[in-house]
C-alpha cells in the first residue's frame, strides 16, 4: 500500500509561484463571480473560499525573521 508524502521541500521561488497562481486564479473567478447570483457564481465563490484558506495556510506556515538589535530587543 503506497502512502502519501507528508513532507515536501520547495524553494521559496516554488512557494512564490504557486501563491502567485493561487491569487491570479482568485482574482480571475471573483470577476466571472461580480455578475448576477448563478449557480457558477456560488461554486466560484466556494472555490474562492478553499483557494484562501489554502494561501491562509501558507501564510501561517512561514517563518517570519525580524532584526533584532544587539541586545536581543526586536526593532520597530
């Protein structure tokens, strides 16, 4: 039985594309989205949803460094 992959290592150029990609296609299904209440608007609004919950994920993953000054305070 073969198993998932639960570790992956991309570069922070990989990241930057797919999140690129995600927001591109965000913003292409909020414009089919704008027009009247369709059935196609609702499932692009539910697919907007998961693609920014996916980014969120992203978001909430990444390590964020800051400066820090020589006494170990962080800076503005």
């Amino acid at each position: 039985m073969s198993v998932y992959n639960k570790q992956f290592k991309l570069s922070i150029k990989d990241v930057d594309l797919i999140e690129r990609s995600m927001r591109f296609q965000i913003s292409h299904l909020a414009r089919t989205e704008a027009s009247a209440q369709t059935h196609e608007s609702i499932e692009n609004h539910k697919k907007i949803v998961q693609l920014m919950n996916v980014l969120g994920t992203f978001h909430n993953q990444k390590i964020w460094y800051g400066q820090t000054h020589h006494t170990g305070v962080p800076l503005g």
